[in-house]
C-alpha cells in the first residue's frame, strides 16, 4: 500500500481540507489514515479508484 500526504493528495484531487475532511465524514471520499501522532495519509489506490469512480460517473 502506498500512502500519500496531503500535499501529494491535493495535486490529484484539487480540493480543499476542508471540502475533503466534509467529503470523509459524509462517506463520500476515502478515509484518511492516522501516520503518527500529528500525520495523516490516503491510501493512494483508494484515491485512484475514487477518483476512477467521479470519471465514471461524469460520462454517464
């Protein structure tokens, strides 16, 4: 599993903290993981797959 960081995430998908933290809780976009104490990651195939998802979901 490869893990990314925020910086890396947002260059992907060009959302904001907060849009992505609103996007977490409601489901919608995938669960961060806790790194340590003060770091978070995505997993960064459950990003692609998302982001896979959205793509799909725009040319229906």
């Amino acid at each position: 599993m490869q893990t990314i960081r925020f910086a890396q995430l947002q260059k992907r998908v060009p959302l904001s903290r907060t849009q992505i933290w609103r996007l977490e809780r409601q489901g919608l976009f995938p669960k961060r993981i806790q790194l340590s104490a003060n770091t978070v990651g995505w997993d960064a195939a459950e990003i692609d797959e998302w982001l896979q998802q959205r793509k799909e979901a725009s040319n229906a």
